[in-house]
C-alpha cells in the first residue's frame, strides 16, 4: 500500500550482496539509479565501497500501471 516503499531486511542483504559481488567484477564507474527509496537503498551499498555518490535519475523512475478491472 505504500507507494514508496523501502527494502525489508532481505532486500538489504541481497542489496549488500549485489553491491559486493558488482564492486568486485566491475570497474568503478558512476552509480545511477531510480529516485524511488527502494532503489535508492539498493543502489546505496554500492556507491558506498566505491565512494562515489549515487546519482538519481528521475526518468527511470517507476510509471504507474493502470488500475486492474478485476472482473475483466
């Protein structure tokens, strides 16, 4: 129901992980990613072991799907 929501404590470790694992088979380069809190948080360990501040790029923001017709 939240329209921003964050990570919960596994989407945390998996964004740890995920950071740890691109940190070590990529070359530092610029961290982007959504404004939504859920990536921001996802993206955040990784500008963290790169020191590099996550950029937030409005335009890959999330566009909201239409409301389902359930009887459709």
């Amino acid at each position: 129901e939240d329209p921003d929501p964050a990570l919960d404590a596994q989407g945390r470790i998996q964004a740890d992980a995920a950071a740890q694992r691109l940190a070590q088979s990529l070359a530092r380069r610029r961290v982007c990613a959504s404004p939504l809190r859920r990536c921001r948080e996802t993206a955040a360990p990784l500008g963290e072991l790169w020191r590099s501040p996550v950029q937030f790029l409005p335009p890959v923001g999330e566009i909201p799907s239409p409301a389902l017709d359930p009887a459709a």
